[in-house]
C-alpha cells in the first residue's frame, strides 16, 4: 500500500489545467497539447496554465530560447497563464525535481495534468504500477517510452495526490522534437528551414525569427567558468561539488587542459556518465552547485511531505552504510541493495567516524586540532585528505577498517551528500573526525 503524504497545505480554489513543459520552441505538437487542454478547460469553467522550466532545462541544458519568449510561444498558442518552475534543473535529478513541481501545481490550483504520450494512460498506469509500489522513483529504465510520463504518473500517485490525468497521443516524434528543431536552425546557420517552418506554429516562427535578428538565440553556457573550474579546483574542491564522484575528478584532473566542450563531454565519457548526467554535471560545474547545497534543498523539500522515503537523505547514507556492512560479509553491491530497497530494512549509519592519518615527523609537528580538511579520492583510489597548517599544504591516505573505507566511498560517490572532516588531537598522535552529511 502506498503511503500517503502531506502535500496539501492551503484551502485552496481548484480552477486550473496544468501542463508542465520546456517548450524550446513551442511546435505544432505543444499547441496540440494546449488547444486539447482547451477542451477540458472550456467544459469545466478552467483555466490553462503551462508550467515552463526557467534557467535550465528538464534535461539540465542551457535553453535555446529564453524563457519570456517562450512564455510569449506559449500564450499565443492558447494558454491563459504561463507560470515558471526555477532553480530546479541545475541541481536535482527528475526523480526529485518532479515531485516538487507537482506540489507547485498543487499548491496554486491545480486540478488536472495534461501531457503527451505515445502510449495510453492505461499503460502509463500500468508501467507506473511497480514503482508505485516500491516507492522508488530513481532509474527509471531507459528502454521504457514515455518515461518522463511514467514517473510524473507515478509520483502523482504515490504523494497522494488527486491530479486528475489526461493523455493526449502525441504527434510523430521523429519530425516533432525540440532537439532536432533547434538542430536544424543551427545546421542553416540561424535561418529555419522550410521543413521546421511546417511544424510549428506562425507566431513560433515569428518569435523565433525575431529573437534570431536580436542575438537572443541560442543560449548557452558559461564555459569559462566552467573551464576555470574544470582546470584550476583542486581535487578537494571539485569533491564538494554536486554530481561528480571520484573516478570523474581523477578523469578531470588527469586530462586538463579543456579549452572547449568536446573535451570537457570526453572526460566524462571516460568516466561512464551518460549523456543525461554530464549535462547535469557540467550545470553544477557552472552554477557551482555544492552537494551540500543540493542536500539542504531536498531536505527542505523532506521537511514538506514532498520526498518519498526511499530518496530521502537519511536514506540515502543508510543505503550506503548497509551495502558497505553486506559486503564485509561477501555480499554482492547489487544483492545488498536490492535487499535494503525490497525488504524496507532500517539500519543506523554513523554519521560520524575517526580515521587515522599517515603524517611524516614534521607534518605531525605543524598539525593542529580543529583545522578542517577536504576529502577526495586519490588517483589510486585512496580516501585521503587535504588541508594546510603554518602555511603548508598537507596531502595524506585516511586509515580506516574496509567495512568504513567502503561506506565513505559511497557516500562520497553519491553525488549530493558532503563528507568534511576536522583535525582530532588523540593519545597516538592526530586523527580526523569525519562527518557523513
């Protein structure tokens, strides 16, 4: 049975139809969408409000049109309102950054969610149902189509929501998607061609043109921040930042100089991130998005009802903590978390551990209780950590049992929970106090 949550917070007046959108450009398969949003709207004495992602993209990409000339795509194509999601796409995954725009909708009146499909809503249901069930909504499989869909059915659901769903069959993907529009403008060098003029709309084509001639399109990143970071943070400074791991800060130190985005998209690569996550990596890099950030952003999201339990922080590090304990005992990764997620098992992860350090006579000289270090992971795979005392800068392996050496590295591989330590006088000489979160 799924749990319910709180989400639910005001009295509110229910007079909306949402659909929640990049629109990047609108096409003729979004004003499909608002014109059958229309329908509903008219019969039931509604409005339609389209929810449009602000400052990066569902897909955690630089947009190629900005934000208030798509709201004015998406006004012109029928929509009374057009409201922005913000500050999501550059730090959270979908699993979590969808739950939190449902509350959004929810919280301003919304009452029924349109989206486009290839497939029914009954398969929607139907693929939702196993997700639904485990109340785990990260690493919805990619051979599943539609989804996006799936997972904002099946968070819909699982919060105790009563969005009412509606599915509109979505027009053919080959010739309407955003991605091979905005590709087929840069291709003719900033003109559209006749092909894409055919798939959207007249006041798309318009708007487009018109944000062409002002220099508006397309946007993009700031790459050189990104590429001041990328060649000059330290492998402790890169460690605080939000969605890289330890194997992909060794890869970033160990190919610099990056001077343009192919190399930067290599490195990554080479460290088996796919598409989706580099994008969502190289948005953290230019926004500087700690994980510590990122942390405090989903548990204030926890603290309003809105994450499910499986991915909340707590969680998370208990996850980590079972895995490392299962496989001091020969358990396989794999078998370990299959069992925490299936089973519901409750653990009680330290959130606080002492390591040991390998300090030379005058490293050992020059420490001094309370200075704080930053972790990373070596390029032989060491946790070790780094910090400065009397103006020397001190770089040692941490010596802990494997069960913990296993345990940190999850966690520090989790991609939004910090690791910090702090210098401990002890009776043997000095350690670090390592805090989990």
């Amino acid at each position: 049975m799924a749990k319910s949550y709180p989400i639910y917070f005001f009295f509110l007046v229910f007079i909306l139809i949402g659909i929640s959108a990049d629109f990047d450009p609108v096409h003729k398969g979004h004003e499909k969408l608002i014109k059958e949003a229309r329908k509903i709207a008219e019969k039931e004495d509604k409005k339609v409000v389209v929810y449009l992602n602000k400052g990066f993209s569902a897909n955690h990409a630089p947009f190629f049109v900005d934000f208030e000339a798509r709201r004015e795509m998406a006004l012109a194509s029928g929509a009374d309102e057009v409201r922005s999601f913000e500050g999501l796409h550059h730090r959270l995954i979908l699993s979590y950054s969808v739950p939190i725009r449902l509350k959004q909708m929810i919280d301003d009146g919304v009452t029924d969610y349109i989206t486009s499909a290839s497939i029914s809503l009954d398969e929607i249901k139907s693929k939702a149902q196993k997700f639904i069930d485990e109340g785990n909504f990260v690493g919805m499989p990619k051979h599943y189509t539609n989804r996006n869909e799936i997972r904002w059915y099946a968070l819909n659901e699982f919060l105790g929501s009563k969005l009412k769903f509606h599915v509109v069959q979505e027009l053919n993907k080959s010739e309407f998607s955003g991605r091979l529009i905005r590709q087929s403008i840069i291709d003719n060098a900033m003109t559209i061609p006749s092909n894409v003029y055919k798939l959207l709309p007249k006041t798309t084509s318009e708007i487009l043109e018109r944000e062409i001639a002002l220099g508006n399109i397309p946007g993009e990143r700031n790459w050189d921040d990104i590429y001041k970071r990328m060649n000059t943070y330290s492998r402790g400074n890169l460690e605080k930042i939000a969605y890289l791991n330890g194997k992909t800060i060794n890869e970033i130190i160990k190919r610099r100089v990056y001077r343009d985005p192919e190399s930067i998209w290599a490195a990554f690569r080479r460290s088996d991130y796919g598409p989706v996550m580099t994008r969502l990596a190289i948005s953290s890099i230019e926004m500087n998005v700690t994980k510590r950030e990122v942390m405090e952003l989903m548990k204030s999201y926890e603290a309003e009802g809105v994450i499910p339990d499986n991915q909340k922080v707590q969680r998370v590090i208990d996850r980590a903590w079972y895995v490392a304990s299962r496989g001091d005992e020969g358990i396989s990764a794999r078998q370990a978390n299959e069992e925490f997620r299936s089973k519901r098992i409750e653990v009680d992860a330290p959130l606080m551990l002492e390591a040991g350090l390998n300090l030379t006579k005058f490293e050992t000289k020059i420490t001094k209780e309370g200075i704080n270090t930053d972790l990373y992971v070596d390029k032989k795979g060491k946790i070790s950590v780094q910090f400065k005392s009397e103006g020397k800068k001190i770089k040692t392996n941490l010596r802990l049992p494997a069960r913990e050496v296993t345990y940190l590295r999850y966690v520090m591989d989790s991609h939004f929970i910090p690791v910090t330590g702090i210098i401990k006088q002890s009776k043997k000489g000095f350690k670090v106090a390592v805090t989990v979160g």
